[in-house]
C-alpha cells in the first residue's frame, strides 16, 4: 500500500544479489501486473543491489544517474531485497517500503520497530512476488490495484502458502493466462547469456504512466516575519521537484555523515576545555529530553577513552524527566541537593552515573521553589570544574528573567552555555517555535535539530522547505535527525535511552556531538 497516499504509483526495485534471480522477478511481476489497474507500476533493477545499494559510498554517483533516469519522480519506492546484517540501520534512512526476506527467523525481530518493513521468512525468490502481491491487489485495498486478487490467490496456492481453490485458478486464467508457467518453486530461469544488460531495464511498459508534475512554486509561511525573498529549498541547493527523482534524495543524508574516530572526538571535546550545551525549546514534543540524553550518552562513551567525563543536567523544574530517560534510581541525588550543598558550603552529594561510568547524572524533583541566578552560576562552575561537557535539559520556555520560574532557569542557563541545541519538528507550530527562540537576543552558538518528516509529501511541501531555509540563515548549523517517533515511545515505556533502540538516531546524537565539538567558543562577558 501506498504510504503516501498522494503519490502517484509503485516503483518497485528488485535488489537480489542474483542478477539473473532479479531480472526473473522483474519479468514475473511485470507479466502479472493487472492490464486495466489504474495505479501506475514499473519493476526495475538496479546495477547495483543487496546492501552495497544503500551502503556503498563508491557506486552513489552511478546509483544517482540510474535512479534519476528509470525511476520516475512521482513514484513511491519498494524495495525487495535479503537480510543482511545491519541492513535494518540503512533501512532507517531511506524512502519507501521494504520487503526484506530473512532465511533465519530469530532476525525478524531487527525490523520489529521500522513500520515501513514487511519482513518475512525466505525460502526462494518466488515468495517476494508472493508477499508484493498479497499486499498490492484487491483483497487488501478492496478495489482493483496493481495486481488482481485472483493472482494473488494463485501465487499463495502456487507458493504453498494457501490451498489451490478452482475458482482461483479460473479466475486468474480469465485474467490472463500468460501466467500458466508459474512454477511453486523457482523464478522463471533466464539463462546468463540472454540476461538483459543492467542498462537495459525497460520491461513490458505498464499500462497507465506516471503523471508529470509541475514545478513546485515557493510560497512561505505567512504567519513568520522574515525575508519573503527567501525560496523555498536547503541552503545551497535548489529544492527537489517531484519531477524527477535522484536515489541520493530518497537515501537522504544516511551517506552524509560518516562519524570520526572515537579518540579524535574524545580530543577535540577535551581540547575546548570545560562546555556547557543547553538544549532548548519553546514547544514540547520535539523530542528535547532524548536529543540531550544522547548527545550526554555520545559525549560520555568517548571522553571515557581518555579519562575524562560529561554529565546531563534536569534543568526542567516543572516537568523533570530525566529519571526515565535515563532509568535513574529514585534515591539519587537532585540539583537541588547539589545547589543547597553548594549555598551552604558543604560537600556535594555525589552523582549518579547511567550507561557508562564517565556520564554523571544530575536529574530534578519537582518543587516550586525558584533557582536564583548566583545558583545557578555557582553550579556551572561546580560542573566546569568536574566534566568536559555539560548537557542541560530544559523547560518548554523561552528564556526570560521576568516571566516566571521556569523561563527564569532557562534565561539564567542560557547566560552561562557555551553552546545551544534548538530541536523543531516539521510543523507550523513547532518550526515557530524554533524561530522565535531564535529571536531572543544575546544566544550563544546555536545548531538546529531539525526532525525530517518520514512523509515526502510533508517534507517537500513549500513551507517546509521555507522553515528550513529560514533556520538555515538564523541557525549557525543546522543538522537533519531522521523521524524515529516509534522508538522513542519504545524507549520512555522502557525506561531506556532512545539511542539504544534506534542505529539511526545514534547516529544522528554522535553528528550533533561532533558538530557541538567544532563549534566556536562563546566570549563570555
């Protein structure tokens, strides 16, 4: 099924490692495409494929002029290709649905939390065809789709997944006879020398073809008051159309970043000297808590290398959530334990330490009781002194002195970083939200988390990529997380970091770490 509804048609791309298993597959699913199905559909082969199709740097270039020239734009992609190990990581970057078939079943487990995945135990190529078409024909979608449900029906039978019934079969040959060859087994054998070249991929050409778009006409946001001169796209490069499509916009920026050693990122943090990084927001749900518990967990795992230590700050007094975060124990000792010891003169309590012995804990309890600026800055030089980096949590408020408690905190923190981390989601609300705490005056180094839509349609929408353009100018960096909402509810009912379910946002917490290292210093006043 179409994950999103407002594209227009299937390209379903055949990644087997045989290349004569995959022209076979392609020809089978072409032949059985319903002639009258209004949904356009063609069925390709790339040159390369398996895993090396997302995860080989050095074939991006020839995968890019391929993919622009055969898949068309409006499509949205299917991919049917083998487990692997770690594919489940690049499957998280990328585009589209995915058929992955696993010959050992205890892997299917490494896909439970990517919805877009339909994995299923393999025993030849013909039970791809098998699952494509039992998921695209009219028993599922109840009207007439890429495939009809007598052929569906067969393949199954054909498969042993289901009992021949007569009316099936009678059904599929008023269709179409032509698929009397199939065998229960085996694709159909193409023998190597009459293997159509990779270049050659123009199979039986599908009925209904796939509808030009026009181009997309920028129009921004009306409701933010900046540049209306501002054209819609990522800075640097013009916006994609839906036109025409290139695999490295569909594989996003999975290829984009490629982490540093732990040791040079241990030194550069470490070489900046003590950095206090705030992350902040005006809006809630963007997901501030898990971007600071795994910049503090990246941050943690490699100063441990070279005996140094960071730490994590609950700096939300009115919502503190930390503890679940990070699965804390409920006797641990709070800031405000730390700040009444550093007031008075006494010994701090000492912190409790999560995921790795150099990551110091420092979560909150709730209470109404307001922080004043010299506590504040009494407890940042408490953690200069101790760690290397100083992640601070806090509140859904924009800094202000004046506005009560938990703007108070946030102004004072804000006083005293070195760096700022801004998370925004791809809505109106939450892109305005950003930007108006951008607007405050006086902010340190700030970098935008920005939490790329997992819908294309949402993604390339003309206000988006406005937002992203305007954060782009006011930003100093701006660094794409991919949208993982699943395994970040996972990780809150578990009491677990986000990072220990999701490859991709791990990923995405180690670029933010990397970027926060780079970052110029703050001249404090």
């Amino acid at each position: 099924m179409l994950d999103d509804p407002d594209q227009s048609g299937y390209a379903f791309l055949i990644l087997l490692d045989d290349a004569g298993d995959s022209h076979a597959l392609a020809q089978l699913l072409t032949r059985l495409r319903h002639p009258e199905s209004p949904i356009p559909s063609v069925f390709l082969v790339p040159p390369t494929r398996g895993l090396d199709f997302f995860s080989e740097p050095g074939r991006q270039r020839e995968l890019d002029a391929w993919w622009s020239a055969e898949v068309p734009g409006a499509a949205h992609p299917v991919y049917l290709v083998m487990d692997a190990e770690g594919l489940e990581g690049w499957l998280q970057g990328v585009d589209g649905t995915f058929y992955v078939g696993v010959r050992d079943a205890a892997r299917l487990s490494a896909y439970a939390t990517e919805p877009r995945a339909r994995p299923f135990t393999w025993a030849g190529p013909l039970d791809f065809a098998l699952a494509v078409m039992q998921d695209h024909s009219a028993a599922r979608s109840g009207g007439l789709d890429v495939f009809d449900q007598a052929d569906a029906l067969r393949m199954a039978a054909l498969g042993g997944r289901l009992a021949l019934r007569p009316e099936a079969t009678e059904g599929a040959a008023r269709v179409r006879p032509a698929a009397a060859d199939l065998r229960p087994s085996t694709l159909p054998v193409v023998p190597s020398a009459a293997r159509p070249p990779t270049r050659s991929l123009a199979m039986a050409p599908p009925a209904t073809a796939f509808p030009s778009s026009p181009p997309v006409a920028p129009s921004g946001p009306s409701d933010r008051r900046y540049s209306p001169s501002v054209s819609a796209g990522r800075a640097g490069s013009a916006p994609r159309q839906p036109g025409g499509g290139a695999l490295s916009a569909v594989l996003r920026s999975r290829r984009a970043f490629h982490p540093r050693s732990d040791a040079d990122l241990a030194q550069q943090l470490a070489g900046r000297g003590p950095t206090i990084v705030v992350i902040g927001s005006r809006k809630g749900g963007v997901g501030k808590t898990s971007f600071a518990a795994g910049i503090a967990i990246a941050a943690g795992t490699v100063l441990d290398r070279i005996g140094h230590m960071a730490c994590i700050v609950d700096a939300n007094i009115a919502n503190p959530d930390a503890w679940g975060q990070m699965n804390l124990p409920p006797e641990a000792a709070t800031v405000r334990d730390t700040v009444a010891a550093l007031l008075s003169s006494r010994d701090t309590p000492p912190p409790v330490h999560a995921t790795t012995p150099a990551l110091a804990c420092y979560p909150e309890v709730r209470d109404p009781i307001e922080y004043s600026r010299t506590a504040i800055r009494r407890l940042a030089e408490h953690l200069r002194r101790r760690y290397t980096l100083i992640v601070i949590d806090m509140s859904n408020r924009l800094p202000d002195p004046t506005a009560g408690p938990e703007a108070a905190v946030a102004a004072y923190w804000l006083e005293v970083a070195d760096a700022l981390v801004l998370p925004t989601a791809s809505a109106r609300a939450d892109f305005n939200g950003a930007l108006d705490y951008l607007d405050v005056g006086g902010l340190p180094p700030t970098v935008v988390a920005y939490i790329v839509a997992t819908s294309r349609r949402l993604r390339d929408n003309p206000a988006t990529l406005e937002y992203v353009r305007a954060l782009h100018q006011r930003a100093l960096r701006v660094v794409e997380v991919p949208d993982d909402a699943n395994a970040v509810r996972l990780a809150g009912m578990e009491g677990v970091p986000v990072e220990q379910l999701s490859s991709r946002l791990r990923l995405a917490y180690r670029e933010l770490t990397e970027v926060i290292a780079a970052m110029p210093r703050r001249v404090q006043a």
